[in-house]
C-alpha cells in the first residue's frame, strides 16, 4: 500500500486500528502519497508505547500537510495520550475546522495554540474534553472565548 497514490482520497477515517511502530511508519509513507487528503481521523489508532517513532514521524507529517480536520480522539487509555507531544501540531499553521483531540492531556500550552483559531473564527467544530487543564481561572477564559466565538459546537469539559 505504500506505493499507492490515490489522487481523489480527501478524507481518511482509520479508527481503533492499534499501529505499532512498524505499521505507523508504513502507513505514514502510505499518507504522504495522498496529494489531497485534508480530513483525517486516526482516533485511538496510534499506541505511543509501541510507536513513539511512528508518531513523530507521524506528527511531522501532519505538521507538513495543508489538513483542516484531525480527529485524534484517545479512547481514555494512557496507550493513545500524547498530551504535550501534540503542541508541534498544534502551533503549526493549520486552519482546522474541526479538531477532535478528546482525552489527550494537551493541557493549557494546547489551548492556548487553539487560542488563534477560535478568535479568527477559522475552527467551527472543537471537542477538547480531557485536555488537563490545571487552571480553572484558564478553563473558564477559555470556555468564555468559545461562547463569545461562532463555533458551531464545542465539547466543554467534564
């Protein structure tokens, strides 16, 4: 599948495949073939215990596509948490639309590089529940920001 360029796929929907880290690289070579893919969900796909390569790689790839849909919802296992390792993706320069990232840990530092999204009004659909926020005077700021913008939904947290 590596050498398979599929020129119209756009969007990509690989959820609760557990990849180790062989298989993340593989299907990592497999993404950047894709031209145009601009959706993807990867939903507790990647282990970061058998993967922690894979996902870099993985992440670099994200870094480096135009994508404006990433879900990489965590089934609320340590198996599928990047927490603080998702900042690099998110800091990059995507214009999502919609960004699942449920019971990653991302904590404050990834609100904060959603922060932008959510002011230009670029993201419309958010689900940020379990992001570890150790500040509530932060959450609340954060959630206020949300309510104030159009996003057409949002996940508060639990």
């Amino acid at each position: 599948l590596k050498a398979l360029s599929l020129k119209d796929l756009r969007l990509l929907i690989f959820n609760n495949n557990c990849l180790n880290s062989e298989q993340t690289l593989l299907f990592t070579e497999f993404l950047e073939k894709q031209p145009n893919i601009n959706q993807i969900s990867l939903d507790s796909s990647i282990n970061i215990h058998d993967s922690p390569n894979g996902f870099f790689l993985f992440s670099k790839y994200i870094i480096n596509q135009n994508l404006n849909s990433l879900s990489m919802r965590n089934d609320e296992s340590m198996n599928f948490s990047f927490g603080s390792l998702m900042i690099p993706i998110l800091k990059s320069k995507h214009n999502f639309e919609y960004l699942d990232l449920t019971n990653q840990g991302i904590g404050q530092k990834g609100l904060e590089c959603i922060l932008p999204l959510i002011i230009s009004n670029t993201i419309s659909e958010l689900l940020f529940d379990g992001s570890n926020i150790n500040s509530f005077d932060y959450l609340c700021k954060f959630c206020s920001t949300i309510a104030s913008s159009r996003l057409r939904f949002a996940s508060f947290p639990v």
